[in-house]
C-alpha cells in the first residue's frame, strides 16, 4: 500500500499542476454556485476554450474530437488538480459526461466531427430531455411522442428537470414513438437543436429560490430521421448507456463538509463554551468524519483498481447517497447551532453555506436516481437481489394504468 | 496511488478463507457458546501450526517476519467466520505490546513461545463498571509486587500470561505477570456472548515485570489499543460481510405473498444500507492498515475513523440480519445471533463505540485539521 504516484503519473500531475498555476488561482474559502449567471456562463466557456487550446478539455477522448486518448487515472489526476484551482465548473458535466459519450457510440462520423469538438470547446452546449412530469424515477414511462412524416418526425409532448435548457444548443431526447408496443420497447432516441421552432422553455423556480432547471415543450418540432441515434424501438437501451455515465457524472454532493462544521463548531459560541464541547455535536463530526474519509478512501481504493488497470468494484455506487444526506444533516446542523437566528439571511459565507446546504440538498438526494432508486440499484446490481414483481409487465404502453398527473 | 492489499497479501488472505471454512469454524463457534467452554481448543492449536500467531515476529525469534497489512487479512477472515480462538488477545494486544515494548531480554525469552503456543498472553485493564482510565486504575504495583483485581479479562483463563495496566508509583505500568506465580486467581465470568470466555484475575503480591516505560504505560497501551483497532476494525468488516451474505442468501430463498422477500424494497433497502456501511468500514479500514503499517502519524485519526465506522457497520448488518430472518432469526437455531453476540463483544472489547467517536474528535482537535 502507499498513496504515491508512479513515475509516469508523477509526470502527468506536474504537468497538469503546472499549467493550471499558469492559467488560474488557487482556490481559498467558500466556493459560490452562480450557475444561473450570465457572466459565469461566458467565463465557464473562455475556461474551457482555455483548456481545449491546451489540450486539458477532454482528456479521455479520441485525438480527432479534441482529447488526448488519456488513461482513467489520467482523468482523475486532472481533475484533482484542477479542483484545487478557482474556476468556473458545473455548466459541461451533462453535455460532457453524457451527451458525448452517446453521440460517440451512436451518431455518425459526419456528425461525430461536426459536433464533438465544438461541445469539447465549450463553443456548443448540451443537455439532456428525459423526465417529465409523468415519468420520473420510472423513466420508462415517459409519453411525449414522436411521430415519423418521410425524412422527419415531429415531436409533440413536454419534458421537465432539464438543466440548463435555457443556455443550451443542443440537446439528448428520448420519445415514445408507439404506446401501442410494451413500454421499454416503443421508444426512440434524438439529439435535437434546441432552437428549432416550437420548442418553448420555462425555467423551474427550485425551493432554493434560483433556477437551473427547465420545462421544456415541444409543439410540432421537426428532427430530421438524421439525428436519430440507434435504430427506431432502441430508445431505451440508448437511455440507459446515457443514465449509466450519469451515475458515473453526479458524485459528491458539493458544499459544506465535516471541515466546515468543525470549524464552525470550534468558534461558535454555545451557552458561554465552544459548540465543539458540546457531545452530542461531537457525535455528530465523527459521524461525518467517518462518512466523508470513507467516501474518499472509497474513491482511492477505485483509483487504485484504475490505476492497475483492473475494472473498480462497485463502490462507488455509495456516493450520492452518503454525500446528499451528509451534506443535508450538515447544513441542519450549522442552521440549528444559530437558534433562532439561524433563519436570518446574512452576508457570513460561513452560514450561507450551511444554509445553501440545507436548501441545495433536497435536491441532491432526487437528482440522478433518487436515494431509494439507488438503493434497488445497490441491492439489485450489486447484491444480486431479484427485481419486485411489476404491475406494467408486457402490457402494451397505452393500457399501463396512470394516475390523474 | 495503492490503497489495496499486494497479490502475496490476498492469497494468504484466500487460503485463510478456505481454511477456517474447511475447519467450519463457525459451528465450532457454536459448539463452544453451547458448552460453555473458553475457545476452541482443537482450532487454535491448528492455527498456531499455521504460523499466524507469529505473523509479526520477526524470525530470529521464529516468527514469520511479515507486516502488519498481512496480520489485517487475516483479521477479517477471523471475523468473517466467528474464530472461537484468544486471537485478538493473545496477537494484538499481548504479542504486540511484547514486540513494540519489552527489551531484547525478554523477547527472547517470550516471542518463541508465543509463535509454538506455549504461551498464550492476554491484557487487563478493566476494573469496575465503567470505562478504565488512566485516573480510576487502583490495581497497583509496588516492589514489583501487584494487588489488585481486573474483571472482563477476554481469554484470561486460557491465557498463560498477561499485561497488567496498574498504578505505579508516577503514572500508570503496563507489567507482565505469568499466571503459574503465586497470588494468581482466575476465575471464570458469565457473558452475553459465551462463545469468547470473560475471566476475573484477582492478583495478590503476584511478581511482575516491568515493560516499556515506568510510570509511561497508560501512553503505551493508548498506543497499543490504536494498534489493535485497526486489526479489530478488519474482524468487524469480516464480520459485517457474512452477516449480509447471510442476509442476501435468506432473502432470495423465502417466500413471502408469492414472492421473494427479497423482491420487496423493505428488505432491499435495508440491505442496501448494509451494503453502503460496510463500503465505508472497509475503506476507512484499508486506510487505517495503511497508517499501521508505515508508522503513519495520522494513525491515532485514521484507527479511530476506522473503528467508529467498522462498529458501527457490524452493530447494522448483525441486527438487521435478525430482521431479515424474521422470528428463524431470533432462534437459537439460527447463526444470526451468533453474529449479533460477537459484533457487541468487538465494539465492546478496546472500548465502546461513544469511546472511539471521543478519541476521534480529541484527536482531530490535536492534529488541528484546519
């Protein structure tokens, strides 16, 4: 066991250390979530721009579409580095981590170079339209539909929780093309310009008061047969290949840790001592220590099968869930050590991130598989577990009974 | 980065395995816990002829010289299969305060002996009803002769000889007494897990043996107990493991309104939640082997971040085991209790849970990670 690099590793970090001291800062205090804001969004695209100049955007990818060809550990160690630094994250993952890799496996070469490099650039931005207000953890049964007119389809039906529709180019679609077949076998995957004509996006207002998610309705929009990705019925092996990189995309939940809690614990006043001394918060940080070093030693034992060159084990497969409900009992926390004030808005970065944490995290446990989705993919794929008898088992989609919603 | 166990470190770990299967250590459990013997006496002696009980000696005292990581894949099949034997004794604590404190004297004269099984060593600290400290110890030394008492002694009357936490005249000694000198009573106590015998050792100017420090030893055996949670940490991820290997198998298998229990997200997320736990015991354990075998001065934080998680994982996946059996778990038929029994005698054996989370914390205070 050691935690050092081996000598081509050490390389690849000084490399990527010293191109990231000479293009950023080094990060210090409270990082800020403004992705709802204009000038972030154009000083995330310079970033990336940035990157993909030098080489940095998408490592793992092919040499023609922008990347280096670089190995797992390869991406990891960057993205290690570039963590520690003060730039602009958040806006790319799903294009990036999802919509790339599908157009990879599906679309053609023409539409490969037309529209890989441009998403690696950060000049193109992508999202993903598979929710809708029917359809949520049983994606499935999704009903916006898809109907074929010569060359084209048109497309009719709305999708909801899109991130980032309002700032994107293009975007992932999955469509029901016939409720007459069973329903994971009568849909049909697109890739869409999201300025095409009877689209129309509403942007979601979330309990946190901002909003980065979106309806989006479609209304007679024509995709051309083109930009259909894998054959028509495939829609939903495509989905998962997509949902898979998802799980891989949405890890740890960002903000307020254990390190923030201690600290705040130590010089936070309680009845005339420090919280610190106080056991039953005591209990707590150890509790969180606990969840927060395993979480990390998790990801090294990963990076360690990686870096092998063996295949990881399913470990990772625990993040969202532990790093969701931590940071949800830690926002808690930090709110409550303030009694009654603790409901004040303030300029205290310190609060604020603890109050960013309670409000934030809520979401974090629905977004990308809600925790019990997780839970049966745990208990499932990893444990081996047999699936619960289904009520909509090889009935014909238009028959599956539906709520009034 | 390598935070895994070397190709050598996992087949030793596999033939441990297939061993203690083979020995079907696990009825052996029971049959001890149904006898109301102390261990299995048939097991140990064949694990001390497998060399395991000199794991860590080096082999100029006919040790087999290897680390500490080797001794944690053991540990954890230790755990896994309920080993009836004075392992965590007579290894971590005993063996280990003997390598890390005695003069080259005396390990000459006791390190053979531990790797042939002539001796068997355990350690005493507890007093009363209540945690030990280095405040409320009165079993005291003086002219190297002890008195005293010590309950809750874990395989004290198997055990040939024994470090003594005492008072001295300065602090606190850890002292060794061979259980054949005059002033020795031992006598056997009546414990919630009767599968690993508890004895009373009542010392009466017994002759003893200054080791380490005088006047240091509470330090000394803070240090050992950092040690040995790590090694116990394994024994409860082991443990935690075949308690939802258990529990998967169980609810595949019955049946309930036509289907599998299994099939149910009751049952799933239960033993999803089992699953998450002891992801976390098992990195936090790797982790804290780490810390133990390179002398890391993190090791005080990772071992404690490792017991805390390592308990709390097996208190989890052994009562919920039980749940998952339904009224077969609650029979003493069943093996669920055995796993129930044993997780409690773990995260009690070293101190309790609330015990480690507080040197947790102090010692995150002490290390300032901010």
């Amino acid at each position: 066991m050691d935690f050092k690099d081996n000598p081509k590793q050490a390389s690849f970090r000084k490399n990527c250390r010293e191109w990231l001291e000479k293009n950023a800062k080094l990060k210090i205090g409270v990082e800020k979530n403004e992705f709802a804001n204009i000038d972030f969004l154009q000083a995330a695209k310079d970033w990336q721009k940035k990157k993909y100049d030098a080489g940095w955007a998408m490592l793992h990818w092919p040499k023609e579409y922008g990347g280096i060809a670089a190995s797992a550990i390869e991406r990891i160690i960057w993205s290690e580095e570039e963590s520690k630094f003060d730039v602009p994250r958040g806006i790319f993952e799903i294009g990036l981590g999802m919509c790339g890799p599908v157009m990879m496996e599906y679309a053609s070469e023409e539409q490969k170079a037309r529209y890989l490099p441009p998403m690696a650039e950060g000049k193109e931005i992508w999202c993903q339209l598979f929710s809708e207000p029917s359809a949520g953890s049983d994606v499935a049964g999704l009903r916006s539909k898809a109907v074929q007119d010569g060359d084209n389809w048109i497309i009719n039906g709305q999708k909801v929780w899109t991130s980032g529709a309002h700032f994107s180019d293009y975007g992932i679609l999955v469509v029901r093309h016939d409720p007459s077949l069973a329903k994971h076998k009568g849909m049909t995957f697109f890739f869409i310009d999201m300025k095409s004509p009877g689209i129309d996006i509403k942007p979601i207002k979330q309990i946190t008061g901002g909003s980065s998610f979106n309806e989006v309705y479609f209304n007679d929009v024509v995709v051309p047969d083109s930009q259909r990705l894998g054959e028509i019925g495939d829609g939903w092996k495509v989905a998962i290949t997509t949902l898979m990189n998802e799980r891989l995309a949405v890890g740890d939940a960002n903000g307020a840790d254990v390190e923030e809690a201690f600290r705040w614990a130590k010089n936070q006043d309680d009845i005339g001592e420090p919280l610190i001394n106080n056991r039953s918060v005591r209990s707590s940080i150890a509790d969180w220590y606990c969840e927060a070093n395993g979480l990390k030693n998790t990801k090294l034992r990963t990076m360690s099968a990686l870096s092998k060159g063996e295949t990881p084990g399913p470990e990772a497969s625990i993040t969202k869930i532990v790093s969701a409900n931590k940071l949800q009992d830690i926002g808690n926390f930090g709110m409550d050590s303030l009694d009654m004030s603790g409901m004040l808005k303030t300029d205290n970065a310190e609060i604020q991130s603890f109050q960013n944490a309670w409000l934030g995290a809520p979401g974090l446990r629905i977004a990308g598989g809600t925790d019990e989705i997780l839970k049966n993919i745990i208990a499932e794929r990893v444990l081996g577990l047999p699936q619960d008898a289904r009520a909509d088992k090889g009935l014909p989609y238009k028959d599956i009974p539906t709520g009034n919603s | 980065m390598n935070l895994d166990f070397s190709d050598d470190q996992k087949f030793l770990q596999s033939e441990a395995k297939k061993f203690l299967a083979k020995e079907n250590s696990i009825k052996r459990c029971r049959s001890v816990l149904d006898k109301s013997e102390s261990i299995d006496s048939e097991l140990w002696q064949k694990i001390v002829e497998l060399g395991w009980t000199g794991i860590r000696i080096p082999e100029e005292f006919n040790g087999l010289g290897l680390g500490h990581l080797e001794l944690c894949v053991i540990a954890e099949e230790l755990g896994r299969f309920l080993a009836p034997v004075p392992f965590s004794s007579s290894v971590y604590l005993f063996t280990e305060t003997i390598i890390k404190y005695a003069s080259e004297d005396l390990k000459k004269d006791i390190l053979p002996k531990l790797v042939s099984g002539e001796i068997v060593g355990t350690l005493a600290v507890t007093e009363d009803f209540l945690a030990p400290s280095s405040s409320n110890i009165t079993t005291e030394v003086s002219n190297n002769k002890i008195i005293g008492k010590k309950i809750a002694v874990p395989d004290g009357g198997i055990a040939t000889h024994s470090i003594i936490v005492c008072k001295s005249s300065g602090g606190v000694d850890l002292r060794l007494i061979d259980h054949s000198d005059e002033g020795v009573t031992i006598s056997s106590q009546e414990i919630v897990d009767d599968s690993r015998g508890h004895f009373c050792i009542e010392l009466d100017s017994t002759p003893s043996m200054l080791v380490g420090d005088e006047n240091n030893g509470w330090e000394q055996y803070e240090s050992i107990i950092n040690q040995a949670a790590v090694l116990f940490s394994f024994e409860q991820v082991g443990g935690s493991q075949a308690t939802l290997d258990m529990a998967v198998e169980y609810a595949k298998e019955r049946y309930a309104f036509g289907k599998p229990i299994g099939s149910f997200q009751g049952i799933k997320h239960k033993l999803a939640d089992m699953y998450v736990a002891i992801t976390l015991a098992k990195s936090n354990s790797y982790y804290a082997a780490w810390a133990l075998s390179s002398d890391s001065s993190d090791l005080p934080v990772a071992a404690a971040t490792a017991r805390v998680s390592s308990t709390k994982a097996f208190q989890l996946c052994s009562k919920e085991n039980i749940q998952t059996h339904g009224g077969n778990g609650f029979t003493w038929e069943y093996d669920c209790h055995l796993f129930y029994k044993r997780s409690k005698l773990l995260s009690l054996n070293i101190g309790s849970l609330s015990n480690w989370k507080e040197k947790l914390v102090s010692n995150l205070e002490k290390s300032n990670i901010n």
